[in-house]
C-alpha cells in the first residue's frame, strides 16, 4: 500500500516539473472581414508574409512574426466616375459664365 | 453705379441703334419717291425688329425650359435649392412671355423701344440665371461628390486601422489619408459658401453681381482641384497600405 502511495506521489511531482512554464498561447488568426462602403471593398484577410513588410511594435498589438499581414483590397475607381462627373457639371459651368459674359 | 449708368448707356445705345438700324433703309433714301412705298418699307422694318425682339425672347424663353428640365432631373441638388432656383426661371418665364405679348401688340416704334431693353434688362437670362442656376448645380453636386469621398476616406481609415492592430507600420498610409481629409476639407469649405452667395443675386444687381459669379465660379474651380488632389492622395494611402504589408 505505501509502495503504491509513493508511486503515485512520484508520478504526480514529475508531471508537475515536467510541465512547460510560460509557453505562449497560440494567438487568433486576424480577423477576415469584407466591409462594403459607396463602390470601395475594404478586405483583409490572412495571407503570407512578405519580406518587404516592416512589423511594428507598437504597443499591445499582436507580433505581425505570429499574426499573417492583412490583405488589403480598396477600389478606388468610384473616385474616377465621380471626378468624371465632376468635370461635365464644371464644363456646364464654364458654359454658362462664358454664355453670360456674351450677353 | 457708374457701371450701370454704363450699362443703362449701352443698352440705350443699342435700343437706339436697332430703331435707327433697322428702318435705315427708308430713311437713307436721297432720292424722293412714292409715299406708299417709304410707309410700306417703314411697316416693314418695325415688323421686322418686332420680329427681332421676339425671337430675342424665344431664345431666352428655350433657354429657361432647358435649364428647367435640368433642375428637375438633378438628384443631388437640395429640395430648398431647386424649389428656388425653379421658382425664379419659372417668374422669369412667366414675365418674358407677358413682354412677347406687349411686343406683339405694339404699333410704334417709340412703345418698342420702351420694352426691347427690357427683354435684357429684366432678367439677365444668359449673364445672371444662367450662370445662377449652374454655378448652384454645381455646388450641390460637389458636396455630394465631396460626401462619397469621405466615405471612401472612412473605408481607407478602417483599412489603415486593421493593418495597425496586426501590427504593421501604416505611418505613411495614415500620412496620405491626412492629406486626404485635408483636401476634403478645404474643397468642403470652398463650396458651402456659393449657392448661398448666387441664389440671392437679382437682375437688380446686375451688372456688379457679375463679379460675385465669377468669383462663386473660381471658387468651384479651385474646389474641383482640392477633389483631384483628394483623390491623389487617396490613391497614396492605398498604395502606402500595400507596402506596409508587403501586398
């Protein structure tokens, strides 16, 4: 009985000392999230790091060596269609002040 | 008041040219000749400067039923501004139609030369509701454009603020999207300001509310160069986002 207390003791004290101290828990994935705004896609995703970026280490964010970069994708071409008609309200513009001065 | 005394000169001036003008043919005769003639050639000239002010007003008259459908199809421009501006087209309409009927209805030269000036005078179609109804279009439809480009500087914010939290340095993009916003705002601040400074101009103002339009004009001018940059800049934080993570 005694020899199968202190077996089990024993066993007990080596798992315990056995026990990796301070392992970093593995951190969440970024988010991946699509969010649609007036003609621009915001998209960020997981995807693989480049040797181009440049992680900061700003405080409380998550090590980018741990967290994939975002993929980010913005459509900026509704900014054309509407500098386009941007420009066709200004020709009208000058149009009229040009028809004005004649007068 | 010395440009409308010039004013009131030239268009006296012109008034007075256009009677002298226009019957010049029967009074430049040296040679005598039949009386029916002479009052047919004169009946004819007062038809046909007659004619001349009438076709004057049928101009301004298309001109106001463009301007008119203009208004009413512009999805951007306010309620306020466009139950204004067809308020005073519609005014103008009304009254320029009342002068074609007076005009008509003359018999001498000295009742049409009292209401010729006022086909011009009474209304400043084409140099002040004209310009007026564009440069407040304009407007309306720069503050809209203006509004989408702060959407779309909101979405870059966003973009800008996820790159942060998964740590990558967007400095650069946070820089160009600064500028963004600057350029919004300086465009924002260039436009408010005109419907209010036009939509009050009166054919009584002219012809000095002249240089208030032009000045309402620069101003949508300059204001269209903050948008461009705007996009410019735009453009840069999209860019600098990519570099930032390596995409």
């Amino acid at each position: 009985m005694r020899k199968m207390i202190g077996i089990a003791l024993l066993t007990g004290l080596i798992a315990v000392g056995c026990r990796p101290v301070g392992l970093p828990t593995l951190t969440e994935p970024p988010d991946v999230t699509t969010t649609t705004t007036a003609n621009t896609t915001t998209t960020t995703s997981a995807s693989t790091p480049s040797s181009s970026s440049q992680p900061s280490s700003r405080g409380g964010a998550t090590s980018p060596a741990e967290n994939a970069p975002p993929e980010v994708e913005i459509d900026l071409s509704g900014l054309d269609d509407l500098l386009a008609e941007l420009e066709g309200v200004l020709a009208d513009v000058d149009g009229a002040m040009t028809e004005g001065e004649s007068q | 008041m010395s440009t409308r005394i010039a004013t009131r000169i030239v268009a006296v001036a012109t008034v007075s040219a256009l009677l002298i003008a226009l019957p010049g043919t029967a009074f430049a005769q040296t040679e005598p000749v039949e009386s029916t003639a002479t009052e047919t050639d004169r009946a004819s000239s007062f038809d046909q400067l007659k004619r001349r002010a009438l076709a004057a007003i049928d101009i301004r008259l298309d001109a106001i039923a463009r301007w008119t459908e203009l208004i009413e199809t512009n999805e951007q421009l306010t309620p306020d501004h466009q139950a204004r501006l067809l308020a005073e087209l519609s005014a103008a309409s009304r009254g320029l139609a009342a002068l074609a009927a007076e005009i008509q209805a003359a018999k001498t030269y000295s009742e049409l030369g009292g209401m010729v000036p006022k086909i011009v005078e009474d209304y400043w179609v084409f140099a002040l509701l004209g310009p007026k109804v564009h440069l407040v279009i304009a407007a309306d439809v720069m503050t809209h454009i203006t509004g989408r480009f702060d959407e779309m500087a909101a979405a870059i914010q966003e973009a800008v603020d996820r790159v942060e939290e998964a740590g990558f340095d967007a400095e650069a993009a946070q820089v160009a999207l600064d500028r963004m916003r600057a350029h919004l705002a300086a465009a924002s601040t260039l436009i408010e300001p005109v419907p209010g400074a036009v939509l009050g101009l009166q054919p009584i103002d002219m012809p000095e509310a002249g240089e208030q339009l032009r000045v309402a004009h620069a101003d949508l001018k300059s204001a269209a160069e903050e948008l461009r940059a705007a996009r410019q800049a735009g453009r840069e934080a999209v860019e600098a986002i990519k570099d930032a993570i390596g995409g």
